[in-house]
C-alpha cells in the first residue's frame, strides 16, 4: 500500500527494483539542473549512478566464462 512522505510525495513498497527505478528517475532530473549550469563532472558522476540504477531493474544476463 502506498504510503506518504514527509515532503508530500507517495512512497511504494516495491522493493528493490522499483525504488532503483526511481532513483534513476529522480537522478535524471539532477543531471539536467547540473547540465544548464555547466557542471560536467557532476554530470558525469550523477549519470555513472543513474545507469547503476537502472541495470538493477533490468533482466539478469549470464556472463560467458570461457568454461562451460
């Protein structure tokens, strides 16, 4: 069941891939602010977790050792 922040905003028990999912979306949003002012490392670091988390949601993929 939903549930209400402090700040107003509803807050979900989905777990793990759900709250990732939106950390990334929130994440986005900061990198837009820093890229108007011109902050490039910010940019950078803010997008490096943006994309950690969004490999969280996605399908787990076999890594192919080179034993089988």
């Amino acid at each position: 069941m939903p549930r209400q922040g402090s700040r107003g905003s509803v807050h979900r028990d989905g777990g793990p891939v759900e709250a990732a999912g939106y950390v990334a979306d929130v994440i986005g949003d900061l990198i837009q602010i820093a890229h108007v002012h011109r902050l490039e490392m910010l940019c950078y670091l803010l997008d490096m977790a943006r994309i950690e988390a969004m490999e969280i949601g996605r399908p787990h993929r076999r890594h192919r050792s080179g034993r089988d």
